[in-house]
C-alpha cells in the first residue's frame, strides 16, 4: 500500500483525517512517478505535496495544473479551486467526493423546519454578541440584529474617525456611494470568496441559509455576517482611513481593499475558522 515516494497510493484517507488546505501561486502542477509535483515559476525549485492527504488544494495566481494532475486530486477525492490571491476570489470548486456528507445532511434538516431555521440563527447570533435573545421568529431576530449592526457601524467608523453617513448601496451605480460604503462593498466581495472556500470545503450547501434568502448563496452570506463586525467593515474602514491620510497614491480603492483582506485572510487564517464554525453551528 506504500508505493511511490508519496505512499499511498491507493488508500483513501477520510476527509476528518486529513491536513486541510494548501494555497499555492505561480508554480505548475504536474504528476511525476504517481507523485504530484510543483515547479515554482521564478527559482525553478520543485517540491511534492501528499495530495492524498489534504482536503484541498488552492491555486492562486500565476498556478497552471496538468489533466493528469486533475484525474490523480479527483481520485482521491482531493478537491481543487480557482482562487483569487490569498482566497480574495472564489472562481471554481469541484465537489470534494466526501464520503460522508453529514454536514450537508444536518444543514438539510435544520434548514426544513421554522424550529430548528430558529435555533440556528440563535446560535449564529450569539457566535456573534455573546448572547442569545428570547424571539420567536426569524424576523424578530433579524431586526434586533438590524440595530446592533447600525451602531457597530457608528462606533467603528468612529473609531477610525472616518465620516459616516449611513450604509447606502445601489447595485446599479456602486461607484455612486461614497467611500466607505464603496470599501465595504470591496470587502465583502473579498470576504465572500474566502467563507465559499470554506463551504465548498466542509460539503455544506449553499443554496440552504437560515437568516439570507438570496439564491444560490444565502448560506455564504449567513456565515459572512459572523465576521462583519470584526474583519469586514473594519477592514473597510481602515481602508478609507488610509486613503484619506495619503498613503496609497494613484490605487484604488478596490485594490487597496482586496490587498488588505488578502493580508488580513492569511494572518488570521480565517478560512480555517470559517470551517470550524461551520462545523459548530451545524452540530
């Protein structure tokens, strides 16, 4: 069972059992003697990676991947995405061939009944303010919530004394808001594709969100919202603060914001956590 100089090569190691996530750019991808081989673009250097072994593989900027590459990661179940840099952007994410697909299947559950909707929702909640209200609906819940976010707003605009006027979005003109609520946008754009990794990597759906109603991802956007308060909008605001005081000249904004959230993503390795508190709700 331990041939080849990455060894098994033919077990299938449970997703529970295996290393997470690798992030790559600029190298190229290729299989050589049943190993997965990386060529790094400007030293030349290559390496192998236990691709059995983790759960996915990242490829950032600069990354080229061969067929072969591809048929070896799906057959043992080892997804890859398309990923802006590090995780800014999600362009692709094949399914992971997980074996198990409890996760999705309790989501599934929760997500059929107004009870349990409810008591997820409470349990995102207090993830996020430390408590847990008495309400009995969802609406309820999401106008506390509503309120407690409007003076986050105010308290951390204040606190990097920015101008703010209230959060204001017209996705037919975004570049019509002003700054800090054109940064915020930026960010959560960023943000997005990192909780997508997440979710794409855990085998969760989506489509299935307790508190967002929007196709297609109110799942990510359930799960965005347990960072807004402490990566996204202070991560916005900061942005704007350091336009303001000239210390990105001739960038904009989009950029310096997506190049923030990268920094920030890798330092808090948020995409980790995101999994972990996926793993948590979904008890």
């Amino acid at each position: 069972m331990l041939k080849g100089r990455l060894g098994l090569e033919k077990a299938r190691i449970p997703h529970k059992s295996r290393h997470g996530l690798v992030y790559l750019e600029y190298c190229r991808l290729s299989i050589d003697n049943g190993s997965l081989t990386l060529r790094y673009d400007e030293s030349g250097e290559e390496a192998e990676l236990p691709y059995q072994a983790v759960s996915a593989i990242l490829l950032g900027p600069g990354t080229t991947i061969t067929h072969d590459a591809i048929r070896h990661l799906s057959a043992h179940g080892t997804a890859f995405m398309a990923v802006g840099s590090e995780g800014t952007r999600l362009y692709t994410a094949p399914p992971l061939f997980e074996r198990s697909a409890d996760l999705a299947h309790k989501q599934a559950v929760y997500f059929a009944s107004d009870t349990t909707r409810l008591m997820v929702a409470l349990r995102m909640y207090e993830k996020r303010f430390g408590e847990r209200p008495r309400v009995s609906s969802l609406d309820a819940l999401r106008g506390m919530e509503a309120q407690r976010i409007k003076r986050s707003y105010e308290l951390l605009a204040a606190q990097e004394k920015i101008d703010w006027k209230g959060r204001h979005f017209d996705r037919g003109a975004p570049e019509a808001a002003d700054l800090p609520n054109q940064a915020i946008n930026h960010a959560v754009t960023a943000l997005e594709a990192a909780v997508a990794i997440g979710v794409a990597a855990t085998g969760t759906v989506p489509q299935l969100g307790f508190l967002h109603e929007a196709p297609g991802i109110a799942w990510t956007l359930d799960l965005c919202d347990l960072y807004r308060t402490t990566v996204t909008v202070p991560l916005a605001f900061r942005a704007v603060r350091e336009i303001n005081e000239g210390r990105h000249p001739n960038q904009r904004l989009e950029r310096v914001v997506r190049l923030m959230m990268a920094r920030a993503l890798t330092r808090s390795s948020l995409i980790d956590t995101v999994i972990d508190d996926i793993k948590e709700i979904l008890a």
